[in-house]
C-alpha cells in the first residue's frame, strides 16, 4: 500500500488511548494511517479527532490534533497516511 509520511506523535496518553500527533501534511476524519516506530508498527482508519478539545473533520502542516487509537504509539513513531 503506498504511503506518506504526515506526521510525528508527540505524546501518548496511556490511560485514555489518546495519541497526540504533530502534522507535517493533511489528515482529515476517513483517512487511515500507519503508525511506525522501534515497537510499534500497526494501521488505523480515523474516526475523530481534535485540536485543542475541539472535534476537527480536517486538520494540515503545524496542527497538533489526538486521535484515540487502537493501538499503543510512543515519542517519536512516525505517523503516514494510506494512500490509495
């Protein structure tokens, strides 16, 4: 599946599955995206997220948005959006 990279996560909150993700490319609610680091390494379709605790359905380069997700992420894992 191509793939390019959109972002980077800047924090994960364990007790609530939240990831918090610096964008350095668009991401809007629909996408997927892969999640890849030294540990992590699985792919998740976006059903929300926010910016400052405000739901955003499109969100590009410099946002902060979180996302919850499905699986665990850590400082630094790089985020790429699915592309079809």
């Amino acid at each position: 599946m191509p793939e390019e990279e959109i972002g980077r996560i800047t924090h994960y909150f364990n007790k609530i599955s939240v990831a918090a993700i610096e964008l350095s490319g668009t991401l809007e609610v629909g996408d997927t995206i892969h999640v890849k680091g030294h540990t992590s390494d699985w792919t998740q379709k976006i059903d929300s997220m926010q910016i400052e605790h405000d739901s955003v359905e499109k969100a590009g380069p410099g946002d902060s948005v979180g996302i919850k997700v499905d699986g665990h992420a850590h400082e630094h894992d790089a985020v790429f959006k699915v592309t079809d």
